[in-house]
C-alpha cells in the first residue's frame, strides 16, 4: 500500500484518535526564572524538567565532557536523566558525572533482559555503574513484540524481578519503553504501570497513524507520560550527506532552531511530562535553547504542523506497512 493511501484509509477508519490532543489540564505545570518547566508525572507525586536528559548524550564522551554536559544540565534546571546499558559506555561516564547531583535528581534506567535472572543482574551492574543505591525509575526496555510481552509475564520472567527489586527499595516506579502500539497496549493491559516511555512525534503521528492509541490509554490510566522522538524527522534518507555528522542518531533529526522548537512544540502540546532529545550534544544545546519558547500549540499552528508532517516519511506506522 502507497503512504498516501495509507493515509487515507486510517484516516477514515481511525478518526477519533487521529485528533490533536493538546490537553494540558491534568498536569500540574511549575516555571522558575530561567530554569526549564517542570510538570507532573502521572501519579507519583514527581515534578521532572519537560526536556530530559538522555544518557546517549555522554556515550564515547571523555569525562570532562560527560561533566560539562551534565553540569550544563542541572544549570538549566534538568532533573530527569535516562540511560540504559545499550547505550555502549553512558552509564559508565553518566555515573561519575551525575554523582554530585544524585540525590537531587530523578534517575531512570531500563533493561532489554526479559528473564528475572538476567534482569536482577543488569539492574545490579546498572547501579554500580550509575554510583547510586537505587533507581527512581527502572523500565522495561525497546518492548517491540507479542513476545516481548508474554516473557515479561512468564513465570521467571523479568517482572518478577522489577517486584523482587522495588520491595528491596531498589527501585521506586516501574515502567516500559516501547515502539510498537500493539506491545504497549498489551503491556498496559497486563499491569497497572507508573509510566510509559513512547514516540511522541509529528510525523509519526500524522504520516503514520503511530501514537495516538497509546497515548489516550496512558491518558486513561493516569500513566506518567514520557516521550521520544520529538525531534525526529523520520528515516535518514539513502546517503545523506548529513548523517555523518549524526553517529549517535539512527534516523535523521530535526537540526535547525525553528524546526527542533516545532518538534518539541508538538510533543509537549500533549499531556506528556517530559521529552528526551537526541544524543547529539549539539542538538541538546539548540533544544535547551528554546525552552522559553516551547508554549503550546495555538490552532493555527496544528493545522500547520499537520500539513509538514504529512508531507514527510514517518519513522514509525500502524499498523505496520
């Protein structure tokens, strides 16, 4: 099936939840002079920066590096950090970097191990790594299949872990990371989760019918939302000249002001916490650089905003082509 008659035929068999959602009324939202917003996360009483921190950011960084930007951070009033073992060596240089922040901050991590044993030893090497006792948030990582979903549950399987380590005080929430709508549906359907990680994007969500679903079940469930891909374009194009300059993106980004503060417009527009930027130290600091901009949407704007992101190629559709 064409794109545009993919388009087409979602739009007319899923209009209710193509609508743009940009209800803000159940989050509570603070601003100090100068510093990032913070708003509510779903229902653990938690207050994060709307622009996290994600640990890609530090990855193959040297340590003065990693602690300029994490010190770069915390100046601007970040408190939200996320990392995860797949990222080669973050946790190893976010660790040390983050060390005299810890307590004042809220530290998330995930794991792509599906099996309790497997999960209860990353999470051991994570906080080793991390130089902290436990984690604020610890998440199912990259849940993409059925499958992903049924170990998960399975006797011996990686929740019995996540329960065994939060009764321990290990970890305070529990929650998941997907890129799939039919996983993260089955997660939510399985277990009353503290908070959903999930591509939150223009493109994704107009080009692709990717987003919307899962988003309003979250919603349903009084779920801390957290977003990525807000500054995604979509898939790098065949030999684009620019990817190079990207190592750290596997699809191509949003790169100049107007277009990233568009992208974070969109996504923060929604009922979402927070959204995680690229791992591009560069595109960080032009994100850092708009958050006194990033108001939400007026209704001219959706419109706009919908027409650029049905003219491109989405990172993500569903169902999937």
């Amino acid at each position: 099936m064409k794109r545009r008659d993919f388009i087409r035929t979602t739009a007319i068999v899923a209009p209710a939840i193509s609508m743009f959602q940009a209800d803000l009324s159940g989050i509570e939202r603070k601003t100090a002079p100068g510093k990032i917003e913070k708003r509510s996360l779903g229902q653990t009483g938690e207050m994060l920066s709307m622009i996290g921190f994600g640990g890609i950011l530090v990855m193959n960084a040297t340590t003065e590096e990693a602690a300029e930007s994490v010190k770069l951070a915390i100046d601007s009033g970040i408190n939200y950090f996320d990392v995860a073992p797949t990222y080669g060596n973050a946790e190893s240089m976010l660790g040390p970097a983050l060390e005299p922040y810890r307590k004042n901050v809220f530290l998330a991590c995930k794991t792509t191990q599906r099996s309790k044993n497997e999960a209860l030893a990353e999470l051991e090497k994570s906080l080793k790594n991390l130089r902290t006792d436990h984690f604020d948030l610890y998440q199912f990582h990259a849940v993409t299949t059925m499958e992903d979903v049924e170990k998960i549950f399975a006797p011996g399987g990686a929740m019995e872990a996540f329960q065994e380590a939060k009764k321990a005080g290990k970890i305070r929430f529990i929650g998941f990371s997907a890129h799939s709508v039919e996983a993260a549906l089955a997660m939510m359907d399985r277990y009353d989760f503290d908070t959903i990680l999930y591509p939150i994007n223009f493109v994704t969500w107009h080009a692709g019918n990717f987003g919307a679903q899962v988003l309003e079940k979250a919603k349903q469930k009084k779920m801390g939302i957290l977003a990525l891909k807000a500054m995604a374009k979509g898939p790098w194009p065949k030999d684009a000249a620019d990817k190079a300059k990207y190592p750290k993106c596997w699809y191509e980004p949003l790169v100049t002001p107007e277009d990233i503060r568009m992208g974070l417009r969109f996504t923060l527009s929604h009922p979402i916490t927070a959204a995680l930027t690229p791992g591009d130290v560069g595109l960080f600091k032009i994100a850092l650089s708009q958050t006194g901009s990033l108001t939400p949407l007026k209704e001219k704007e959706v419109q706009e905003i919908k027409t650029k992101g049905l003219a491109e190629n989405p990172l993500f559709m569903y169902p999937r082509a």
